[in-house]
C-alpha cells in the first residue's frame, strides 16, 4: 500500500471511531480494544499489509511511546486539582510504591521458575509489566479537575507515579544483567542513590516548580493585557521542557511530566484563590477555573480577570494535551496490533493469569493494610491496572541499553502478549464494574437521602419541643 492508501485508510479509521465513539462507549470493547483489533488486521495474521517489528527499530519505538507517556502524564497530572494531602493521594503513593514492588518480587519468582530465566531477565520481565499505564487507563482515571471520585484519583495517581519506582528497577535489571561490575554493595548504593533518589526528587522538582511559576506568569501576561488568543502550545512547551531538562540531568522524565501538569494545577488554584471571581455565587468561586471560560467565546469575553485568564491557559493545555494523548494512543496501539504476530508468545497469557489474577490484587490489598479503605475498592484497585505503552516503551529502552539474545527476544515476546492481553481483558471489564459501582453508591446515596428526610421531620418536632 503506497502513501496515499495509508493516509486513506487512517483517515477513514479515524472517521468511523469518531462516528461510532458512543457505540463504543456503551460497548463491551473500548476504543483501544478497537484499535489493537485493527492493528491485528492489517498485520500477518489477517491482510498481511504491514510487518511491524518493534525491537527492529527500538530508538523510535522508544521516541515515540517517550512522547505518548510524557503527555498522558502531564494531562494526568494538570486534572488532580485535590490537595495534595487527600488521603487518595497517599493510597495512590501506596499503589505506587510498596505495591509496585511487591508487585515485581512476585512476578520475577513466578518468571524465573515457570521460564527458568535468570534473576536479571526476571526482574526485566518484572519492571517492563509491572506498572500501570497512564495512557489506556483513561476510563479509570480521573475524568476532570472537579472529579474527586476516590478510586479515580488512586489509580490517576498511581499511573503517574509509578514510573518513578518501576525504571529503576530496569535499570537494576540491566545493571546485573550486564555484568559489568561485580555485584557490591556499593553497586546497589549508587543505584540508590543516582537511579532511584536522584531520578524521583529532581525530577519531580524539575517539573513541579516550572510548572507552577509559569503557569502563573502566563496568567498575569494574559490578564494584563487582555489577552484571549488560543495558547495550545504552553502545554507542547511544559511537557517538552520538563522532560528534556530531566533527562538531561538523568532524573526521571516521566516523574517531571506529570510534576508539571500538578505545578500548573497548583497555580490555578493559587490565582483563583487569590483572585476569586466575584461575579460567582461564594460556593461556586472555587470551581475549577476552566469551568469559567467558554473556549468558543474567547473573544466576547468582558471580565479578564486573573480567574478567567487561568481558565483560558488550563483550557487550552487541557484541549491540546488530550488530542495529543489519544492521538499517539491510538497510533501506539494500532502498531502493538500490527507486531502481535511477530512477537506472539502463549506463555505470555499464563503469565498475565497469573499477574492479573493472583500478584497484583494481592500486592495491593497488602500495600493498603490499615488505611481504612473498603474492602470491595481494594479489589478494584487490584484488578484496575491496565498494561500499555508504557511496557513497550520499557522494552525499547532495555533494548537500547544492551539487552540482547534468545532469552531476552522470548521475554520481549511475553511481555507484549501480556500487554495485549491486559488491553482486551481490561477493557472488556472496566465498564460494567463501574457501571456497577456507579450505581452501588448512586443507591447508597439516595437511601442516605430519604434517611435524612425521614428524620427531619422528627427532629423538628424535637425542636419545637425543646422551645
């Protein structure tokens, strides 16, 4: 197929899952369900249109899902508007870390005895697999800046931190793997320190604070001059930035993305704070300030406040990064789809039983002991952990970084088969169980309401009583 029939039929993709976008949602299979089925079709198994071999060109692989993640991480972070103090942040940090970990110890024993692999190619297998994806998991993530939703904000939350536990455990992996080196203590203390510490805190700084004083800076130039022109390319500018300087720095990249959207988040409810529109009822002062803005009538705005002008910077970065984001999604997907053939393990499958099944809800219920969250969310958060792009940018960098040979092509092959997987069978689950929780707590909720009005008469009589 020549350039013009490539261009026709993505073209003609994009028209029917646009056209079809609420089928798919009321579907059994989601729109990257789809896509991984459309990339299977053009791919070996079916036409044959295109071979697609990720570990032949693992640089670009590796590119492309580096600007997919940052931008999903980004977004992600820009629609966590809560406190930082929420307890869901802590239960996201708990996923994030304690379970993460205990999530690669048990899938590395599992790997190492089913497969024999060696320790190094087990813990591989483990890091690549391990984590959540923050790019597929945006039917369990947080939808906009006002959803506090308590499951919602853990798994957001999770995604986006556990970049920052899982590559360094790659890079550890790697580092035995290897072999360059004797095994030391002071092997593990630079790691510790250089790929574990030094990654998470300056990243994270790295984007954070940018994130924030630009944010607000952007907001006192367009307030002060009245500016309403489109700013798409403040969010291009941010995700670029954070992640290029960390990287330069070896800090985590990924870390910084995500730092940055929260760091313009923050300014945003720094300027409405400070600045509250005063036009608003007092209870709706401290909304969301995009919520204040119509994007279409920009121009016939007549309040140029600080509020407003942050609701227009918030808006536009919000608009752009969600089209980047689903855009590179899908493209990403439609590629694993197309390369499943080449990299189809069955191995793969038992070790995604197993992972979903068995280590990850176990690893969470542990890593959640005492925090008081309810049973039946605890298994949600267990089962809700989508695999993607995040693995395959994982295998690319390993790829990169010297992993080579018979054993390491099998390990790549599972860990794509697992991925696939984890997008089919997640994404056939994830709606009716939260369709299913909707409306388990929509009935809670309005039996708490009828509760209440039954209980206010008699409460009123009390008082009448008592005066």
């Amino acid at each position: 197929m020549d350039f013009l029939g490539w261009t026709a039929a993505s073209g003609g993709l994009l028209l029917v899952m646009s056209l079809a976008s609420s089928w798919i949602r009321r579907g059994p299979v989601t729109s990257f369900g789809l896509f991984l089925l459309i990339g299977i079709l053009f791919g070996p198994w079916a036409l044959d249109l295109v071979r697609l071999n990720v570990l032949t060109h693992p640089d670009i692989t590796a590119h492309i899902t580096e600007i997919t993640m940052a931008a999903s991480l980004f977004i992600t972070g820009l629609k966590l508007r809560l406190p930082l103090k929420f307890s869901n942040w802590r239960i996201g940090t708990l996923l994030a870390f304690p379970a993460m970990l205990l999530t690669v110890l048990g899938t590395m024993a599992v790997v190492h005895f089913i497969t024999g692999f060696p320790w190094p190619l087990s813990l591989a297998f483990a890091a690549i697999v391990a984590p959540t994806d923050p790019v597929l998991a945006s039917l369990i993530s947080v939808n906009h800046a006002g959803d506090d939703d308590a499951l919602r904000v853990a798994l957001s939350s999770e995604a986006g931190l556990n970049d920052g536990s899982a590559l360094p455990l790659l890079m550890l992996a790697l580092l035995l793997a290897q072999g360059n080196e004797p095994v030391s203590a002071g092997m593990f203390g630079h790691w510790l320190i250089k790929d574990v510490l030094w990654a998470f805190i300056v990243g994270t700084l790295i984007g954070y604070f940018p994130g924030r004083l630009i944010g607000i800076l952007a907001t006192r130039l367009r307030s002060a001059h009245s500016d309403t022109a489109p700013n798409d390319f403040l969010a291009l500018a941010l995700i670029a930035l954070s992640y290029a300087l960390a990287q330069y720095v070896e800090a985590s990249g990924f870390l910084a993305a995500f730092a940055a959207g929260i760091g313009l988040r923050r300014a945003e409810v720094y300027v409405v704070r400070k600045h509250p529109p005063q036009q608003l009822p007092e209870e709706a002062r401290m909304k969301p300030a995009e919520l204040l803005v119509n994007p279409n009538q920009r121009h016939m705005q007549e309040d140029y406040g600080p509020a407003h002008s942050v609701g227009l910077v918030v808006g536009d970065a919000l608009s752009f990064g969600d089209t980047v984001e689903r855009l590179l999604a899908a493209l990403m997907v439609v590629a694993l789809g197309a390369t499943l053939a080449l990299h189809w393990n069955s191995t793969g499958l038992l070790l995604a039983a197993i992972l979903f099944f068995v280590i990850r809800p176990l690893a969470v219920w542990v890593a959640t002991i005492g925090t008081g969250t309810p049973a039946r969310r605890r298994w949600l958060l267990g089962w809700l952990g989508i695999r993607g792009i995040g693995s395959i940018n994982y295998i690319a960098y390993a790829w990169m970084h010297g992993m080579d040979g018979p054993q390491a092509n099998a390990m790549a092959d599972m860990a794509l088969t697992l991925v696939a997987a984890s997008v089919v069978i997640h994404g056939m689950t994830v709606t009716p169980l939260l369709a299913r929780r909707q409306n388990r707590l929509a009935a809670r909720r309005e039996a708490e309401r009828q509760r209440n009005d039954a209980a206010t008469p008699a409460d009123a009589g009390r008082d009448e009583e008592k005066r």
